[in-house]
C-alpha cells in the first residue's frame, strides 16, 4: 500500500505553499494557496489596492483641512460645517448597503472602478461649481457614494484573494492604507492651498482619483463569484446579518470607533487652530495644523497594525476593550488641554491618534471573520452603514455640542471632545454582551 502523501508547509513572509511528495517516485508538486499565480504576483495585487484605495483618497479629508478657511469665507456657523463634514459619510452610507451587498452576487472589480470615476467627478465638480454651503453638501455627498463603492469592496477583493490563515493580517495593511490615505489628503490639501488656493486642492484631488482608477484597471484582478454561496435571500434582506450576534457586536465597536474616529477627523484642524490662537507671540514657529493632523493619521498605521496583532496574540475582544476605553479617556481630556503648550497639545492629539485607530483593523478582521458563509458582503454592507451613520452624526452632534458648549472656547471645544469619548465607551459594551470567543 502506498504511504500517504506527506504535507510540509513553508510559510515564506505572510504567504505559504504546500509542498507535496508524490508517490514512489519522490517528484515534489508545489501547490500555491493563494488564487494567484505566486507569492509576487499575489502581493503585486495587494500592493495595487492599496495603493489604489491611498490614491483615490485624495480628496477625504479636503473639506476637513480646509474647515477654518471655508468657516471663514462662506460664513458657516459650526453647525453647517458640521453638516458638510457629515454629509460625506450620510452620502457613503446612503450608498453602502446596495453597493456592498452586490459583491456577494458580482465581481467586486465592477463596482470599485465606477465609484472611483465618480469620486474624480466629484472633487472636480466642488473645485468647478462649489461656491457656499449647498453646492458643498452636493460635492461632498457623492464623494463620499464614491468612497461606498471602493472602501469595502476592496475590502472584499481582498478577502476572496487572500487565504484564511493570513487575511487578518493582510486586511490591516488594507485598513491601515486608509489612515496613510487620510494623512496625506490633509498634508496635499493644506499645501495646495497655501500655494494655489482651495479650488485647486480640490482638482489636484480628482487627479488622484483618476490615478487610482488607472492602477485598479492594470492591476486588481476580476473576482471569480462562488455560485455555491450565493445569497438565498434577496438583495436587501440583512435579516441573517442580524442573527449573527458575534458578527453584530463587532458591527456596533465600529461604529463607535468610527464615531471618535471621524469626529477627530473633522474637528481636528479647526482644534489645533484654536489651541494656535492661545499661545504667546514668543513661542515662535508653530507647526501647520494641517501637518499635524497628517501626522496624527500616519500614527494611525503603525497603531491599528500593531493593535491587530496584539488581538492576535492576546484575545480580539480583550484588546479592542482595552484600546477603546483609553482611547475615551484620552478624549474626555483632550479638548479642555487646549491652553496648554501647542507642542504638548500636538502630542496629545498624536497620542488620540493611536488609541483612536488602534482598535481599527482588529474590529474589521473580527467582524470578517465571524461572518455567515454567502452573507459576507452583507455582513460589510451592515458593517459599514453603522460605521459610517456614525461618522455621519460625529461630526454634526460635535459641531452642536461645540456651539452648545460657548463656541470657540476651551469648554466648548472640552465638552465636544467629550462627545467622543462618550461614544467609544460604547464599543466595549457591545462586545462583552454580544461576542462570544472563537475557537
């Protein structure tokens, strides 16, 4: 009788092939795991939707950026401001949930290349027509269908590329890219600016779509749909997302980290501004506010990484509780620390940006994880609406809440911090109650 065949797996950098020994002859059959052609040709296409998914972000965080100009010159109270911010993410969750949902029923690639065209439409359309507070609302909402429409279905590209025992860690290089992505739409737009005025900020923006469009068309690879798992239910019918209460609890973490996540995003120009105001003539040269929120995002890298890998080696749940609750500490502080030395608030707010992104990529991988076979990109879909209606309201409710709390002062801008850590508070719950540990 033939001994049976004899399995050594190499692990070569996150990849693995099988090498398998056939038979009597003793001739070796490499197997590759990846979908792909090789170890090379699997991390071209990761490499090429992540630079793909940094390129087409150009434009994220121009208004943000920008905010104390546009305050300015269309006369915004912190409300509307508050409101163009938010309408990027009410225009992305409006879209998510068809968008998502179809990449369990079509290739992914479809989607991603369209929305990426409108994305470039739509940070040329604000560059060209925007001129007050409604042509804002109608720019950036469509922007941010566009970002419905790349975001998760590059997440889903990637996840059907990428074999189970390595898609956590691919998947956080993925979600990291988003931080790399909006740390340099801050630095881009805020030079632009300075040197050629707003408009141009917003132009250069849809040439980085149009970039991303073309890296996407070279380089990210049709995906094969499984017709075994295709849904049974139609389109819109989340109700088996619903049933899945790991999958849920993950789902509600997002959405109050991307609560504290987009709020700081938003707000965190016009704070460091602020604090800019307080200091004495002679602390002499201060660092752009534009420079440091790209800072605070690239911190957002290595912390959402790193953050992933210890819920790797320690417990997802564990980690994502322990990094949300100091990150609702650090925000409860933050704002009322506004007088201090700008140098030490700038570090602060570097320090916000680990805590707020280090739970980032943990939380996605978790809710990839535990989602329901054929129910995947529902499982997104439901993922990123709470996500991203969260992302929405932050900005608006830390707007108000600034008003509210006496405007452009150390309470108000104390009390609209503490908006935030409020909200992150609220993931830690969720998962203790709705969670249970995979074996």
């Amino acid at each position: 009788m033939a001994r049976p065949p004899r399995e050594l797996i190499r692990i070569i950098g996150l990849g693995y092939y099988q090498i398998r020994k056939k038979g009597k002859t003793g001739k070796a059959e490499r197997i590759c795991d990846m979908k792909t052609s090789g170890v090379m040709g699997f991390w071209k296409e990761v490499v090429a939707v992540c630079l793909a998914e940094i390129l087409g972000m150009a434009g994220f965080a121009t208004f943000a950026a920008l905010l104390p100009t546009f305050i300015s010159e269309w006369h915004l109270t912190n409300t509307a401001a508050g409101w163009i911010s938010g309408i990027y993410f009410a225009g992305y969750m409006a879209a998510v949930p068809a968008l998502v949902s179809l990449t369990d029923r079509i290739d992914p690639r479809r989607i991603y290349l369209a929305c990426t065209a409108l994305g470039g439409i739509s940070n040329l359309g604000y560059a060209l027509f925007a001129d007050g507070f409604a042509g804002a609302l109608l720019f950036r909402a469509l922007a941010g269908m566009s970002l419905a429409g790349t975001y998760m279905p590059g997440l889903k590209v990637l996840s059907s590329l990428v074999p189970g025992s390595i898609q956590s860690r691919v998947l956080s290089f993925y979600t990291s890219s988003f931080s790399v992505g909006a740390a340099l739409s801050f630095l881009i737009s805020g030079q632009i600016a300075e040197w050629l005025g707003w408009r141009w900020a917003f132009g250069v923006a849809s040439l980085g779509s149009a970039a991303a469009l073309g890296i996407a068309i070279w380089k990210i690879p049709p995906t094969k749909i499984e017709t075994t798992f295709l849904p049974k239910t139609p389109l819109l019918d989340f109700r088996p997302v619903f049933k899945n209460a790991t999958a849920m609890g993950y789902v509600i973490a997002y959405g109050a980290h991307t609560w504290e996540l987009f709020g700081q995003r938003s707000w965190i120009v016009a704070f460091l501004t602020y604090s800019q105001s307080l200091q004495r003539a002679e602390t002499g040269w201060l660092v752009p506010a534009t420079v440091v929120a790209a800072l605070v995002n690239l911190a957002g890298v290595p912390a959402s990484i790193g953050g992933n890998e210890l819920a790797i080696r320690f417990g997802r749940v564990r980690v994502i509780s322990a990094i949300a609750l100091a990150s609702a500490t650090v925000s409860c502080m933050l704002g009322f620390l506004a007088p201090l030395s700008y140098a030490l608030v700038a570090a602060l707010c570097l320090l916000h940006g680990v805590t707020a992104y280090g739970d980032s990529a943990a939380i996605t991988a978790g809710v990839v994880a535990t989602a329901s076979a054929g129910h995947q990109g529902a499982t997104m879909a439901v993922h990123s609406f709470v996500g991203f209606a969260c992302a929405f309201l932050a900005p608006l409710v830390f707007g108000a809440v600034l008003d509210l709390g006496g405007g452009n002062t150390t309470a108000g801008w104390g009390f609209a911090f503490v908006s935030l850590g409020l909200a992150v508070a609220i993931g830690p719950i969720a998962l203790a109650a709705l969670s249970r540990p995979r074996k």
